[in-house]
C-alpha cells in the first residue's frame, strides 16, 4: 500500500498509508470529498434558527437583518408570543420532559413477548415556569428597548431631507458700483 504523500509539520514525509484511490492518509485529506459529501448536519445560511421556526417566523427571520438590536428585538417577541401560548395551552399543567426507552434484560438476555422484545419505558414529567419564563423575555425586551432608546439617542437617524430652503436678508452690503437711484441694491 502506498504512503502518504503530505509532509509533517517537521517537514519529513507522512509515513501513514494513503487512502485508496487518494494519495494522502486520512489525516491529510485523503476521500475527504466523499467524506463531506452529503453531510446532513453541515451548517447551511440561516439553518441556526430556521430549524427551530414555524413557517410564518421563518419568513419574518428572511426580512430581519442580523447584528442589530432591532432584529433581537423581533426574535426576543417572537419567544414571548411563543411562551403566551404555550401557558394558555398548558397552564400549569404537567408536560412529558423526556422519554427514554430500554430493552427489559435477565440474566444478559432480551425478554421476547411474541417475538417482539419488551422495553421499559420512563417518562418524565414536570410543570413548566412559564410566568418566570415569561418574565425573563419581558426583561429582556424592555433591556433591548433601552439599549435601542441609548443607541438612538446617541446616533440619531438622518433628518429629512431639505424640501424649501427660505433665505431673508436683514442687512445687505450696498453695491459699490450700483447707481445711487435711492433703491435698494
């Protein structure tokens, strides 16, 4: 099998083998085409977010611009419309947490129930803070208006643009070489 053909960092050749059909080792790049191809979980544009999202927020996420506080603004509102509805569905009700399923063992072996094996299932239940929860985004949104008020305050946006210019002279210089016709110059 052949050897790698990448240097070391002290400069000596690689002394792994090279990966079929490459001629570099794993650790060098070798098949890292087929490697990465496909890769479900690879960080795409927008997907941060936009997987956690219904479709109405998604399309609101489209039209927000990132790195500002208005932007953190909308999301922070978007989390608290969410928090509202969830306490009016749920109240304080308990709410499946998790659930975790294990193959039911004696002695190393599976137990088989018609040929199917039988699983302990746990589920785990708790009430939801949604008042803290609630609380937590309500402060925050007021925390965010108060950095944009500073920020504003601070950084006005342009005026508006100039529509008339009125400009009334008081006191003219007189026109030295204007003929004295007693009007004025």
């Amino acid at each position: 099998m052949a050897h790698c053909g990448a240097k070391t960092r002290s400069g000596e050749p690689c002394k792994r083998h090279a990966v079929p059909g490459s001629s570099k080792c794993k650790l060098h790049g070798g098949a890292a085409s087929k490697v990465n191809k496909g890769n479900k979980h690879a960080a795409k544009p927008g997907s941060i977010y936009s997987q956690f999202l219904t479709d109405a927020e998604n399309d609101m996420l489209a039209s927000i611009e990132l790195g500002r506080v208005d932007d953190e603004l909308r999301l922070t509102r978007i989390r608290l419309m969410r928090a509202l509805a969830r306490e009016n569905e749920h109240g304080n009700t308990l709410e499946a947490d998790s659930e975790k399923r294990e193959p039911v063992e004696i002695d190393g072996k599976p137990v088989m129930v018609d040929g199917k094996p039988v699983e302990k299932v746990t589920i785990t239940t708790k009430v939801r803070d949604y008042v803290g929860m609630i609380d937590r985004l309500t402060a925050r949104i007021e925390s965010l208006e108060r950095t944009r008020a500073e920020l504003l305050k601070a950084n006005p946006p342009e005026q508006l643009p100039v529509a008339r210019i009125e400009i009334e002279v008081v006191r003219g210089r007189e026109n030295p070489k204007a003929p004295d016709d007693g009007a004025p110059a």
